[in-house]
C-alpha cells in the first residue's frame, strides 16, 4: 500500500514558514531538527515547529499544492494555518473555495 503524501508547513525560530512535502511529517519535522537532515532553509533557523499539514494525496498533487501554497502571501499563509479544519480533505468546505486546495 502507497503512503499518502503530505503538505507541511513548519514555523522557524526567526517566525518565518518553510513548506515541504513528505509522507511522514513527524519523520520530516524531527529530521528539520536533527543535524544534516534538514532542509539548507531551516539547518540557521532551529527549532521549527509543526504549523500546520494537510493530505494531497500523490507524491505529483502534493507538488502541486505545495507551490500553490508557496505563493500565498505571508498574510494569506497565516490565514490559512489559523483557519485551516481537517474537514478539507473529506468535502468540499469554505477552506478550498478560498485558498484554491
């Protein structure tokens, strides 16, 4: 059986975002703050702490929401993390009309 893939977003000691995909986001998240497995991004700006994540299913989907999210602004991003339900991903709700996944 395929894992499912997911969106990620950590907070970083400095308050910025970083978003990565994995299919294991404790995993990825611990790895963030180990030594020489986290991303360049994050190795400066440890501890980061799990925001927020979400499902996308496909390793070629969550790509895609990844760089969708990406784009968001900084306000929009907060936004969604604040207001993001679990509910997303099972049917259609508010959180998919505004923020487009």
């Amino acid at each position: 059986m395929k894992k499912a893939w997911w969106v990620y977003v950590v907070e970083c000691s400095d308050g910025s975002l970083y978003t990565g995909i994995s299919t294991d986001v404790s995993r990825r998240v611990k790895d963030h703050n180990s030594d020489g497995r986290g991303a360049k991004y994050t190795r400066p700006r440890r501890p980061v702490k799990l925001a927020t994540s979400f499902p996308a299913g496909t390793r070629s989907r969550a790509l895609k929401q990844e760089a969708l999210f990406k784009k968001l602004s900084r306000k929009r991003k907060l936004q969604f993390i604040k207001d993001y339900c679990g509910a997303c991903r099972s049917e259609l709700c508010d959180c998919q009309q505004v923020f487009g996944f």
